[in-house]
C-alpha cells in the first residue's frame, strides 16, 4: 500500500466496516461489533501500512538530525574506553 494517504486509508476502512453487524443490550445500546475475520485481517493491514508509512516519516525526518560517523566513532570510543 505505499504511497497510500491517510484519507484513501480511512476510506478504505469506512467501506469496510460497513459490514459490521453490532451487538446491543436491552436498551438498544450498541455494546460489541462483529465482523468478518477477512475485513479484521483487511483492517489490520490498513492499520499497519499507515504505521509503517508514519515510521517511515519519521525515520526521514531524524535523518536531518543524524551525528557524522566520525563523531559517532569518537563518542563511542571515549564512552567505552
């Protein structure tokens, strides 16, 4: 799913839980949710992919704010020395 968008994401998941069939109480409130394994598992895919998408963000985003190597080899040396 890359280079999917949070709106195309949130689309596909509103599409699939139309699906969904609720359990209610005895007031009518709806209290459970039931729904095919294959939307769960389609859902959870959903979910990750945008977590991944979202870690990829942020991976780019420390990337600008990375040491030089040099300076990582200097630190580590003088911490373990």
């Amino acid at each position: 799913m890359a280079g999917t968008g949070i709106q195309e994401v949130l689309v596909s998941i509103a599409e699939l839980l139309e699906s969904v069939q609720f359990v209610v109480d005895s007031q009518g409130e709806k209290r459970a949710a039931i729904l095919d394994l294959s939307t769960w598992e389609t859902v959870l895919t959903l979910l990750e992919d945008l977590e991944d998408t979202e870690e990829l963000r942020q991976v780019r985003q420390e990337r600008h704010e990375s040491l030089p190597w040099e300076q990582v080899k200097a630190d580590y040396r003088q911490t373990h020395s």
